[in-house]
C-alpha cells in the first residue's frame, strides 16, 4: 500500500465510525430519512449519466445521419462522372465534324446543320446534369482548369493568356472532369530588356 493511500483510507475509515456513531444516535424516522436521502442523491446521480448518455446517443445518430445525406449527396452528385467521361468523346468527335464541314456546300449543308443541333442538344443535355464547359479562349491561364500544352509569343495578348483551345474542358459540379488544353501566350522576346 502507498504512503498516499494510507491517510486517504484513514480518513474513510473515520467518516465512516462517525456515521455509524450519528446513526446509532438517531431514532429510527431519522435513520429511515438518512437512508431515503441517501438513495434519493443515488437516483439523482443515476439519472445524471442516464441523460448524459442519451445525449451522446442523440448526438452520435445525428452524426450518423449527417455524414449518411453528406455521402448520398455526393453519391448523386458524381456518380455519372465516369459516364460523362465517356460522353467527352462524343463531344469531341461532334466538334471536330463541324470545324472541318463545308458549311458552304449545299450538298452537305442540311447535315451540316444537322450536326450542330445534334451538338447543341448534346451539350444542353449535359448541362442539365450539372456539367459545364470550360472553354477559356482569351481568358488568364489558370493550372487548376487548363493544361498548357505549349506557349506562342503574342503582341496582342498579355502573357500567360490562352490564345488557342486545342480541346475544351469540361467540369461536373465544380470538380474537374477534364482540364481544357491550352496554348499559352508569352511575352515576346524583343520586348524585354534582359541585360538591365
């Protein structure tokens, strides 16, 4: 036994012959109310950590519940975001047939057109599902959105602004499916002073 433990148990030790010395003094009513005071500070106590405990019950399935509608959430929100994927190349393929059709041409004219309605129902279809275009042709390059896939001095332009979209980007609910591939501008060589 500690040198610690000792004075604590000495004390117990007397609280307790005091309690049996008041009790033995007291007529039975008294000790009958001692008794119920006694189990009444119990059930007080018990009931404590029985409401504490159903709190932390209550908190724990509201948890629960909040991360469960947080996961179904975003369950619905990409769960075409493999299939949409898929789709890119659809969108691509319709694009490529416009920029290189004869709109010109009456022989090929009406599917021509044919082709750019089929394309922008595709697209407004797509949008429908929380995707959107990025197609930043003149904006500031931005490395979360855009891929550089070189850079071309420019005049016109200031530096690091797209100057050609190479292949659109495309997002579904703000997280990025596809970056968009950019040429980049830069500035252009004579019109820096490099020996200052």
């Amino acid at each position: 036994m500690s040198t610690e433990q000792q004075p604590q148990q000495e004390q117990q030790a007397q609280e307790e012959v005091i309690q049996e010395q008041v009790q033995s003094e007291q007529t039975p009513e008294q000790q009958r109310i001692v008794e119920l005071e006694n189990a009444l500070a119990q059930a007080e106590s018990n009931l404590a950590e029985q409401k504490d405990s159903a709190l932390r019950a209550r908190a724990d399935m509201e948890n629960a519940r909040k991360r469960a509608e947080a996961e179904v959430d975003k369950a619905r929100k990409f769960a075409l975001e493999r299939f949409a994927g898929e789709l890119l190349t659809v969108i691509d393929n319709l694009e490529r047939a416009l920029q290189v059709a004869d709109a010109s041409n009456d022989a090929v004219k009406s599917l021509v057109e044919g082709v750019a309605i089929t394309h922008k129902s595709f697209i407004a279809t797509i949008e429908k599902f929380g995707m959107t275009v990025i197609d930043p042709q003149g904006q500031p390059f931005n490395p979360e959105l855009h891929q550089a896939m070189g850079m071309q001095e420019s005049a016109e332009l200031e530096p690091n602004s797209v100057i050609a979209v190479m292949q659109k980007g495309y997002e579904i609910n703000g997280r990025l499916l596809r970056p968009a591939m950019v040429m980049v501008s830069r500035a252009p060589e004579g019109g820096v002073d490099v020996q200052a």
